[in-house]
C-alpha cells in the first residue's frame, strides 16, 4: 500500500466530525496531522480525545504550514463553503459534511473550484453507510423492483439540542443564514439528495414548511416537499419533532414490478415485496465491501487509488440536492410550484434572505 494519506481538519462545530475522526483514526490509509478552529474547547477536544499532533486557531496557518493530501471540513453550512473553496485553491482534496452549503450559489462555487483546481470534492451523507440503504439501491439498480417511479424518505429526530448535540453544533443549526433554512436543509437534503441520485434532477418542486412545535427556535421545524419527473415522483418528509424512534426514519421505493421498504429501527432492515410475494420477505443485510464501511474509508480509497468521487456522494448529485432545497424553501415561501432549474438569481436573493 502507498504511504498514508496526511489529513487535515477544517472546522470542527459540525458534531458529524466526531464519528468521522475515529474512523479516521483507525484506517490504515490515512493519519490525521492537524486541525484548525477557532474555538479553543475544540482544538483541545481534538488534541486529547483524538490524538491531534498539531492544532491552530487559524485555518489559513494550518494550511500554510501543514503539508496536506486532503482535508475534512466541518464547519457552519456558510464557513464550510468558504473553507472548501480556500482548500482547493491550496491544491487538497475534500469531504465537506451535508448538505453541500447554506446556498446553491455557495455550492456551485465550491464545485467549481474543485474543478479548475483537479481536486476531489466528496459530500458525506451519513445514511450512505447504512447497510440497508445499500442494500435497497443495489436492488433497485439491479431491476428487482423494475422501473423505479416512487421515492419516498423520511428524516425526523425530537430536534438537534434533543437529539444530543453539542451546542457548537446546533447554536448555528437554528441560525438560518448559518444552517442553511431549518428542518427543510438540516433533514430535507437526505430526501432531495437520494432521489436525484436514483431519478436525477427533477422537473418541479413543491413544498410545505411550518414552525409547529418548537417555540425556542425561529425557523420551520417540520416540512414535507415533493419532487417531479415525467413518469416519477418523489417525497420528503422532514422534522425536528419526533419524539420516540417509530417510522423516525426510513424509505420506500416503488417500481413497476415491486415495493421496497426499509427502515433504521429498531434494526436497520430491508423488505421487499413483489407480484410473486405480495407479503415482502426480508432480504438479508451483509456486511458491504470495505470501502463502503463508512464515509472515511470510501474517501481515503478513492485517493488512494486515483478514483473519482462517485454516487450519491459525488459533487455533482450534492450541488443537485441543494438546488432541490432551494426550490422547496422558494416553494413554500411563494406558495407555488417551482420549475428547475431554479428562477434567476435575483429572484432567489429576493425570497431567501
């Protein structure tokens, strides 16, 4: 095996980080060589808990004086683009944590970059490693369930500060200019980034957005929006309400010679139905190939071997999904369906303050 992959960390108030560095940590491709924030509790958390060599309060410093092959970015949706843009300029690979951005400007200049600069830019979802939701897109691309048609996915926890985060992380989740949008990005983008991954971009969008349950937050906390195709559609649902873990998350994919179900509690599993066996049977759920163990080892071994960054985790389906989002907090905003691609700059400058 080549040399070790020297990796660098950008931003640490994404608590996503955290998993992420101890995959890290354990991988024979890749060693973790420095990390830059500016809050002080986070360069020691970084340094005791995992091991860091060599911190920095300035991100620029860091890049200057730390020789780096790549670098994870877990920032606020706003600093992370700003990060993954100064990154490629400095020639390194990236993974930025979901959605892509707080904007589709944001995300199409971080694209970019990694284009003119030909450097790798990966965008980890999480639920790309779960072993159901490989198991159910594996079924689907191989025509278990013929022509897909219908997506739906559901995404939905008690909220942020419930769920355990730290309030690095969530201070700036309920800021939307920082989070993005609320419940709509935080959630949403699963939704929006599955079903451009297995139906590409949609036609039209259309979305409802509300600030329900929550009265110490500002931002909607639950949404539903709907995707469109000529011959699809699609359906994300989205909460920070949700209390308990029943139907908390999962999927359900229609095709014209079968249904897909999956779902995370209280076991990650997979059903599949068809005209043969209208009831569904489970499907058994293996353990995936090593590259596709977790977020860390899929990016270290598409360096590693020269490969591009691919799937529902490419930069291309990311800026997709975040055009997708954009179109549903113009839709619930207008109160109107939204074609893609999106209205003219202006106009989405005009309603999404």
């Amino acid at each position: 095996m080549k040399s070790k992959l020297r990796v660098g960390i950008l931003g640490m108030t994404h608590d996503h980080l955290w998993g992420n560095l101890a995959h890290l940590n354990a991988s024979p491709r890749g060693d973790l060589v420095a990390a830059a924030d500016p809050v002080r509790e986070l360069r020691h958390k970084v340094k005791e808990q995992f091991h860091c060599p060599q911190v920095f309060e300035s991100y620029e410093e860091m890049l200057e004086k730390v020789k780096l092959d790549a670098v994870y970015i877990y920032s606020d949706h706003v600093t992370s683009a700003e990060l993954a843009v100064m990154a490629a300029e400095n020639g390194k690979h990236i993974m930025v944590e979901k959605a892509m951005a707080a904007t589709l400007a944001d995300a199409e200049r971080m694209l970019a970059a990694a284009r003119k600069n030909n450097v790798q830019l990966m965008v980890n979802w999480p639920f790309a490693w779960n072993i159901s939701l490989q198991k159910a897109i594996e079924l689907i691309e191989s025509g278990k369930i013929g022509r897909l048609y219908y997506v739906k996915h559901r995404g939905a926890h008690g909220g942020p500060m419930e769920f355990g985060h730290s309030h690095f992380f969530y201070d700036w989740l309920y800021d939307d200019k920082l989070g993005g949008g609320g419940v709509i990005i935080d959630y949403g983008c699963y939704g929006a980034a599955l079903a451009r991954y297995l139906l590409g971009q949609p036609s039209k969008v259309s979305a409802l957005a509300g600030h329900l349950a929550k009265d110490y937050v500002s931002l909607d906390d639950n949404a539903i929006f709907v995707m469109q195709w000529p011959r699809a559609m699609a359906q994300m649902e989205a909460s920070w309400t949700h209390i308990g873990t029943l139907n908390q998350k999962f999927s359900v994919f229609l095709g014209t010679r079968g249904t897909i179900y999956r779902q995370i509690f209280p076991q990650e599993s997979v059903r599949l139905a068809t005209d043969e066996d209208k009831n569904g049977r489970e499907i058994e759920l293996t353990q995936p190939p090593e590259d596709k163990r977790s977020a860390t080892s899929y990016f270290l071994t598409r360096l590693s071997e020269g490969k591009p960054i691919e799937g529902i985790c490419s930069p291309e389906v990311g800026r997709d999904a975040q055009e997708i989002i954009e179109a549903a907090k113009l839709s619930a905003s207008l109160e109107r369906v939204i074609s893609l691609p999106l209205p003219v700059t202006y106009l989405r400058e005009k309603y999404l303050k």
